[in-house]
C-alpha cells in the first residue's frame, strides 16, 4: 500500500478520491500572480503527484490567472482515468494582482468557459462557487443568484457537480435547498477551528470539506505544542498538522499545495503518519493556545 492510500478514501460526486490530494495554487509565481519562476519545475511537482498516487488535484484558472491551468494541461494531459480536476468561479484577477468578485451569471459562464479551455477538458467534474462577499473571511449573504446561475451551466452539461468555497453554514444550508453540495472548501486547520461543527455536519450527509490553508497558508503555523509533538515522533510540524486534519474526521481531503518535489513527498508522507492518543489531546488544545498562523485578513484567494 502507498503511503497517501493509508489515508483511505471518500466521495467526490460521484468519483472515489485518496484523500491527501494537492493544491496547485502555489505553481504560479509570486502572490498567485503570472508565471512560476521555474516552468519546469512546475511540471515536475504536478507529474510526481500522479506518480505518487494523488488522484485530486484543486486549481482555479484565477490561479495566475490562467497559469496553474495551462501547467497542469502540459503536464498531465491527457489526464489519468482516475484523476478527478477540482476548480473554483467567483472572482478574478486584477491587473495588479488583487482579487475581485465576480457573480453575474456572464462572469460565472465565462470562468467555466475559461478553466475549460486552459485544462483541455469538455466538462468540468466538480466546480467550487467562491464566495467574495467581503474580503477578509465568510460572511452572511444570500448566494442562491451566482448558485443559480452555476446550476444552469450544469444544466448544460459543462459542470458535473458543485462546490461551495468561503462559505458559513447558513450559505451551505441554502446551496443545498437549490443544488447537491458535493463539498465545502474552507479555512480549517489544527489553530483555526470555526469550522469544527460544519464539518460534523458535512461528514453526516456524506458531503466532503476541503481545507484550505490547512498548513497556515502565507504565514505558517507556529505552535510550541505542535513543534514538541513533532519532534516526539520524528516528523515535521507540518506533517504532523495534516495528520491531525485526517484524523479530525473522514470527511476531510486535504490539497496543500507546494513548487517542490521534496516538500511534496513531506506532506503526502503525512498520510501515513500515526497520532498516539496523548499527542491528539495535545494537539486538539492548539487552537486555544494562539499559535501563530495567517491572519483572517490575509487569506484573501490565497487558499481557495
């Protein structure tokens, strides 16, 4: 058995995928803006995850823009029969850099349109509505008018299933009256634990969460607890996050993301990594102790 098998699987629409996958964000250059500074590279981070196992892989064509997606296509088209592409509509790029919503149902069709295009598919298999309402984290609003206009484009054969990003349990309760609600892709980890009854929610009707952020994102978790329990078991702090994330529950797919071959090893290795009990009680009163990691202000497009 490989080492991302020994975290078993879960359900993704109708698709079967190992759940330590791999988040592409990081393969376009510097602030997910324009090209990476090593294509190369690039290719070669994406083609080691499929060698390895990794049959998830989240990117978004707002991921550059356009760059993660064209990178992928190079590297792996055409795809693996089991390879399941995840991707995200809702906001756009500027021309410096920021990150700008974008909800009419024109934008929406373009985005599908656009991830179509650059990863060479004809349907998209899951698609992620991100929610922009305001900048700094989810925030109440109704979504039923972009979600609406998404299950139109699914209508139309060019989505298969539907996602929900940056969202709080009221919008979930919402998209799930309107459309199926494959997943959910929100900031989770080990110091930020807001989302800790949405994801019991989540695995009861059977519907994926997808952390981002899951190792801090920009700004790494920092925690004098998790340092400790790592050096206890010969891992990485880092590893040992993402081994606490599968545990939480069997609901979770984990994509950190990352432009090394060597520090992709080091995360998937994470599926294998076993927590002794007294190091999950450890672990579970981090998020009370204020570890360090990125702040609510700074998560804007970085993880989702």
């Amino acid at each position: 058995m490989s080492e991302i098998a020994q975290a078993g699987t879960f359900s993704l629409g109708t698709r079967t995928v190992k759940r330590m996958g791999y988040g592409a964000m990081q393969l376009a250059g510097p602030g997910v803006f324009g090209p990476p500074k090593d294509r190369d590279a690039a290719v070669a981070v994406l083609r080691e995850a499929v060698a390895l196992g990794v049959n998830h892989i989240d990117t978004s064509d707002f991921y550059g823009p356009r760059v993660t997606n064209q990178i992928i296509r190079q590297a792996l088209h055409p795809y693996p029969d089991d390879l399941t592409l995840v991707t995200k509509i809702g906001a756009v790029r500027g021309e410096d850099g920021a990150w700008l919503p974008a909800y009419s149902a024109e934008a929406l069709t373009q985005a599908v349109h656009d991830n179509l295009r650059n990863l060479g598919l004809d349907v998209l298999e899951v698609v992620n509505l991100r929610i922009m309402f305001k900048v700094d984290g989810p925030t109440e609003g109704s979504i039923e008018a972009p979600l609406t206009a998404l299950a139109e484009l699914q209508r139309q054969g060019l989505v298969r299933h539907i996602g929900l990003s940056n969202v709080t349990p009221a919008q979930v309760a919402e998209g799930r009256t309107l459309v199926d609600i494959v997943c959910v892709q929100n900031l989770y980890n080990i110091a930020h634990r807001q989302d800790d009854a949405l994801i019991d929610a989540l695995a009861q009707a059977g519907i994926a969460h997808v952390p981002f952020f899951p190792l801090g994102g920009f700004w790494p978790l920092q925690s004098s607890a998790l340092s400790d329990v790592a050096r206890r078991l010969g891992a990485t702090p880092m590893q040992v996050a993402l081994a606490w994330l599968l545990r939480r529950s069997p609901n979770i797919l984990l994509i950190p993301g990352t432009s090394s071959v060597a520090h992709l090893r080091e995360n998937l290795a994470a599926a294998a990594l076993v927590l002794p009990e007294e190091a999950v009680a450890t672990l579970d009163g981090i998020a009370g102790e204020g570890a360090r990691a990125s702040r609510p202000g700074e998560q804007v497009g970085a993880g989702a």
